[in-house]
C-alpha cells in the first residue's frame, strides 16, 4: 500500500491511497482459502471446492469485503503514521469509472483512492485560576413557601356555582365560550369552548382575566388582549387579539383551610412537613437555576479568551443542525426572517456564528476533560438511565432495553453527565464569588440563541 499526502493546510489533509493489484490478488485468495473451509456447495465435498469455483461464485463480494478492509486499513494508517486526532470520520473518494473499478474488483488492476480528513485543533490550555465568577444566590423567604402553598391550594380548590344573575369579583372562576381574531382574522388556538378562568390567576393574556370582572352568566362581551413578546408561539408574540365572549357561569371559591388537615390531603403528616418539603423543593430550584448562570457566565468567558482553528466539517454540521431546527420553527410558526427584522442572508451568518461558538467551546471541553481524566462512572450511567426509564412510566423495560443495546443512545446520555463534570473542574479552579440577588433575578430565564442545548460528545455544547 502507498499512501502520498496530498494536502496539509491548516486542520486539512488529503491523501492518495494506491493498492496494488498483486496485494488485492493476495488479500483475495486468503479470504477464499478461509472460504473454501467453511463453504457448502452441492456436487463438492465439504474443503474440496476448487478456489477458482469459488472465484467465480463469491469472487465480486468477497472482493467488496476486501476493498473495505483496505479502506479501513488505510485510514488507520494515516492516522497512526501521522499520529492524527481526527476531528470526523474520513471522506473517501473512490474511482467513478466503471472499468477501473470492475478491474480492481476483479484483482486485474491497482485500486486508486483519495481520502480527505481533518483534524482536532491544538491548542494551549491555560491557567482557569486566573478566570472569575460571580454565583448568583438567593434564600428561600417564607413568601415563597406561602406563595407556592397558595398554588398547591389553588389547584385543589372547589367552586361553587353563583345565581344566575351574580357578577363575577376577583378570584371567582368564569367559564365561557370564545373566538379570537387577530386584525379581524380568526388565528390557531384562538378558539375556546367551556374555558374555565380563574379571575386574578394571571394565566391568560395580559388584560384578558381583567375585563371579566363584574360579567354575569349569560354576558356577552368584546374583549381585546395583547400577547407578551415571549409568547411561546411566536406567530402571536405581540400582537393584540380581540375575543367575542360568551360567560356560560360564574362560581365563587369555596373556603379552604390550609391547615394539618390540608397537608393530609396531599400525603404530609402536617402542615409544617409539607412547608418542610416545599422550602426544599424550592432551594433545590433556585440553587438549579445558580448553577445555569454560573455555567452560562463561565462558557461566555471561555468564549472570549479563547480562539483556535476550528475544523469546518464540525462546524457546517453544527450549523445545519441550527438551520434545520430555525426553518422547522419558522414554519410551525408560520413566519419569516421578516416577521424577526432580519434577513435569512444575516441570521445565516448569526446562527454560523453560534455554530462556531458551540463547536469551539465544544473542544475546549472536551481537551479539558481529557487531560483532567474525567470519568463517568458505571454508578452514575445506570442512576442516569434508571432517571430516564423513569420519565416514560409503563414503559421502563423497553426504555432501559433500548439505551443498553444503542451505544449512540448510551454517549448521548452519558455527554451532559460528562460535560457537568468538566465544568465542575473548571469551577474547582476557578475564582467564584457569591452575590446575593433578588429571586426574580435568579430566575429570569437566560438568553439562549435556541432552545436547544447540544452537548460535548453528542455535538459541542450551548453558547
């Protein structure tokens, strides 16, 4: 086998790869000589079918085996000889011409073939002592325990239904019927049938729980709304809609007390047990949402001080992956790059932009990792996949099945453990200061480009 470098620029190799015709013949008659011993053919006793018998029946796709293990040989060549960290799996070009192929199949002629790759990036390090945080923290206030028992008791609450001729007050509960227009031109999910509203929860649309206050069953009634700009489809983000309205009743709450007898209700021995739990439940929240402004904080700053070569097969991935999830939004929603204030030539060169981030911030990851040895333990897979059987109840024995017998399943669930772990690392080393902060600030959502957050050894993680 002959292997010429062709190419070598920046994280780009090529190769020319030359088999000669005698090595194939070789390769060939060793794989039918292994063949003849295992063959059954009628008319031939078991070991004694001729070789050239077997030529002509298996030559083809033993040859085609042969082929592929030359291939495989001589990427691992490359590899080795070049003591290469390959960033994807090699590009192989094979002849085009039907001669020079049926000719190499058949052991007559040499195989030629090219082979493109690139490689990982090296890159420096650094000292991560150097790099400082702030852990935004905040406590858990006995408002926020009330706040949260009142939701639980909202939950459970019982209604009665008032006269007929009874106006709704705040905290009643309307039911009604409705139809939405957004500049006269009724839009998806605009339409509710036997919707019940519970006055003063603030679970529909700025406005609209509002001008329900004072109807009567039996009301009909013009109501206009405006939907927030993080609305979740982002078709109506903004925009007013205007509701025909038809009150069907109107029920006032029942008393409830929220005592010992209460948290019976919910499985507690008492009142102070289930406040216990919820103050954890609660803590547990906000020190979650610490740690994700933390991490965001920390992969902002890895962004800004480090810049290396990043292998563009990596990236184009990155981005089309970006793409394909942006343009599938985009149609679910039914909008353009228009409706955003863009065009799709600038939000091409945002999102390759994010794609970069990611991938950089994906192998600065992973090179940490690796020189830290970061292991995911056996102990911490199996708690991970008994959490995931878990989430799918009924489900658990095909759940667990399935992640045991896919290992690409079982990296992708393994890669957000292992990502954690190297960002703890770099935490342990790092400068961190904790800042106390309002509740509100803790968990106002971070600025994410996408919903999505890939990870390190899946695809490079979240910008």
């Amino acid at each position: 086998m002959q292997v010429t470098e062709t190419l070598s620029q920046g994280l780009k190799r090529e190769y020319d790869i030359s088999l000669p015709a005698s090595d194939l013949a070789a390769k060939l008659d060793g794989q039918l000589a292994e063949l003849k011993a295992k063959v059954r053919i009628n008319g031939f006793r078991p070991g004694k079918v001729p070789v050239e018998h077997l030529r002509r029946v298996y030559g083809k796709s033993v040859m085609a085996d042969v082929v592929q293990e030359a291939i495989a040989s001589a990427n691992k060549k490359i590899v080795d000889d070049n003591h290469l960290r390959l960033a994807r799996e090699p590009k192989v070009e094979l002849p085009t011409d039907q001669a020079t192929i049926d000719a190499a199949l058949e052991a007559r002629g040499d195989l030629n073939f090219k082979v493109a790759l690139e490689v990982l990036p090296v890159f420096e390090i650094g000292d991560f002592s150097q790099i400082s945080l702030e852990r935004p923290i905040t406590d858990v206030e006995p408002a926020d325990i009330e706040t949260a028992l009142d939701r639980l008791a909202q939950e459970r609450r019982t209604y009665t239904v008032k006269p007929a001729e009874a106006s709704a007050e705040i905290h009643d509960r309307v039911t009604v019927d409705f139809d939405g227009t957004i500049d006269g031109v009724p839009f998806e999910g605009g339409e509710g049938r036997d919707i019940q509203v519970a006055l003063g929860s603030n679970t529909f649309i700025p406005g609209f729980e509002e001008q329900l206050i004072g109807v009567a069953a039996g009301d009909k009634r013009a109501i206009n709304g405006t939907f927030p700009e993080t609305y979740a489809v982002p078709a109506l983000a903004g925009k007013t809609g205007d509701f025909a309205v038809t009150v069907k009743a109107v029920a006032a709450r029942d008393p409830l007390a929220i005592d010992d007898e209460f948290a019976k209700t919910l499985g507690f021995e008492s009142l102070d047990k289930l406040k216990e739990m919820i103050r954890d439940r609660l803590a547990s929240e906000y020190a979650r949402a610490s740690r994700d402004k933390l991490k965001r904080q920390l992969l902002d700053k890895l962004d800004q001080l480090y810049s290396f070569e990043l292998p563009e097969g990596l990236v184009n991935q990155e981005f089309d992956s970006i793409w394909e999830q942006v343009t599938r939004e985009q149609q679910a929603a039914g909008r353009s790059f228009a409706d955003e204030n863009t065009t799709e030539e600038a939000a091409r060169a945002d999102y390759r932009k994010i794609a970069e981030r990611r991938v950089r911030l994906g192998l600065l990851l992973a090179e940490v990792g690796t020189r830290a040895e970061v292991k995911v333990s056996d102990d911490e897979m199996t708690q991970a996949l008994i959490a995931r059987a878990r989430s799918f109840p009924g489900q658990e024995k095909q759940v667990w099945d399935f992640y045991r017998n896919n290992n690409q399943a079982l990296a992708e669930l393994r890669a957000p453990i292992y990502e954690e772990k190297v960002v703890d690392h770099i935490l342990g080393l790092a400068k961190v200061e904790e800042r106390k902060v309002t509740k509100d600030e803790l968990l106002k959502p971070i600025d994410d480009e996408l919903p999505s957050q890939p990870t390190i050894e899946s695809r490079p993680p979240v910008a």
